[in-house]
C-alpha cells in the first residue's frame, strides 16, 4: 500500500468525522435513537470476534477457537470476572489444540 492511499484514507475518515459533528451538533435525538446507537460499537465487536473465530481465510472454520468462545459465553453468562473468563477460555483453547 502507498503512502498516497494511506493519506488519502486518512484524511477522508477525518472529513465524515468532521461532517459528522458539524451535521449532528447539537442536535438531540429521541430515546430510542440514542439507545440504538449505544448498541452499535458492541455489535461490531461481536461481528468482528465471530468472523475471526470462524473463518480461516476465505473459509468456514471450526476447531478449538470455537471451543474457546464458548466457554467464554457461558462464563460471561455465569457471571465469572473477567480475568478468570480469559484465562478459562484460554486453557480451553489450548487443552483442545493440545488433544487435536
């Protein structure tokens, strides 16, 4: 990648984020609106965690990552504090991959 295209990206992420605070402003959005958006950035993340879990390239992939997620959902679920999520979804992970 050149470095023409990295500031030509650059400064066009910085331009709609610029349109973006001089259209929004100080505009006020209804309720609903506004807890819509809340959702937003934890609906990206778990798009992102799920398409790196599952695919390999170009390809549908389960093998211990999956076993790794789901122990951290029922964890999370359970209510485990975080650190011990992690850990427990690690040791998970690799307990499979050692076995496979």
């Amino acid at each position: 990648m050149t470095w023409t295209v990295i500031i030509v990206l650059s400064v066009g992420a910085y331009a709609l984020k610029s349109a973006g605070l001089v259209g929004v402003g100080v505009r006020d959005f209804p309720a609903r609106v506004r807890n819509v958006i809340a959702l937003i950035p934890a609906a990206v993340l778990s798009a992102l965690i799920v398409k790196d879990t599952f695919t390999a390239g170009h390809d549908l992939q389960i093998d211990a990552r999956a076993i790794g997620v789901a122990v951290a959902v029922v964890a999370v679920w359970k209510r485990v504090p975080l650190w011990l999520v992690i850990v427990l979804a690690c040791a998970a992970t690799g307990i499979v991959r050692a076995v496979s």
